[in-house]
C-alpha cells in the first residue's frame, strides 16, 4: 500500500473513532458526512490533503479530536484548515467566512461540507432548511458551481403542494378523524 494510501486509511479509521456514537439529523451515522465530504472533494479532482481535511472538518469543534493528533495525521495545512473550519463560540460569520475563503484548503472543504449538507437537509425539519437556505445564499453560493442547484432543490421542499396536485388526488387519500 502506498504512504498515500496509507494516510487515507488511518484518516478515515481516526474520523471514524472519534464520530462513534454520533448520529446525524436523519439518524444517520455522523461518520457518513466526513466520508461524503471528501468522496465529493476526491471527485473533483483534489488530492489527500484536501480529502484528510474533509475527514476531518468537524473534528475539532464536534469531538475530542486534538490539534496535535489532527497534524499527526495530517500535517500542518490540514490543521490549518481544520482550524479555520471550526466555529468557535461567538464567532463572526463574516470573519469565519473571510478566512476560509483565503485559505484554498479550508475552502474546497466548506462548498463540499456546504453541498453535501445542502443534499441531506430533506429530513431536517422546514425551519432549519430555511435558515440554511439563507445562510447558504448569504456566505456559500460561490463556493462550489453545484451549490445554487442544490439551494433551489431544498428550496422545492419548503413549496406547498398545489391545489392542482391535490384536485388529482385520490380520495382515499384524505384524512379520516
């Protein structure tokens, strides 16, 4: 196996252990997110620095992960980005923003993260898909092409069923008290 390789592997066994027990909205296991994050980044065409990173994203601010063990594991431009991922409380979205955009890394990351989150958000419920809806169009259209797609999708949700739909609607289908 090669060192790249090898790096791949004990990244995604440490993400993995320290996600253990965690769930996502759905139910999810969390580590499903990591692993979509840098399967999206591998697919566009970035290498094992940016596909650590995306392992990685949320172990500082989610787990007991160190800084320590993530540059052990991945160097110090994945630490970097890791750090520039993680809100800290009280953080200012406007710097948060600022940041990651300066930094290449941390910015590939945050439109996978951003994407892959925008793709899950179904089984959140409609007040948390608006909120992120509109955090997404404030700060993270720009991050990656596939986000405004993935905005007006999760935008499709929140439309109520039209009268039209429901007029062709069998009747078995309404409620019965």
């Amino acid at each position: 196996m090669s060192t790249e390789n090898e790096k791949m592997e004990k990244a995604r066994a440490y993400a993995a252990r320290m996600h253990e027990g965690q769930t996502r909205i759905g139910g999810d296991p969390y580590i499903s997110h990591p692993l979509a994050v840098a399967d999206i980044v591998r697919d566009w065409g970035y290498g094992p620095d940016y596909q650590v990173a995306a392992l990685f994203h949320d172990l500082l601010e989610d787990t007991e992960a160190t800084p320590a063990e993530i540059e052990d594991l991945g160097g110090p431009d994945v630490l970097e980005a890791v750090r520039l991922l993680t809100k800290e409380p009280g953080y200012n979205m406007d710097s948060y923003v600022r940041a990651i955009r300066d930094n290449p890394i941390a910015f590939v990351v945050k439109g996978a993260d951003r994407l892959h989150n925008l793709r899950s958000a179904r089984s959140a419920g409609p007040d948390f898909r608006r909120r992120y809806i509109d955090e997404s169009n404030t700060w993270f259209l720009d991050f990656a092409d596939e986000i405004p797609q993935a905005v007006r999708d999760l935008e499709k949700t929140l439309e109520p069923v039209g009268e039209d739909v429901l007029a062709d609607a069998p009747e078995t289908l309404a409620l019965h008290v």
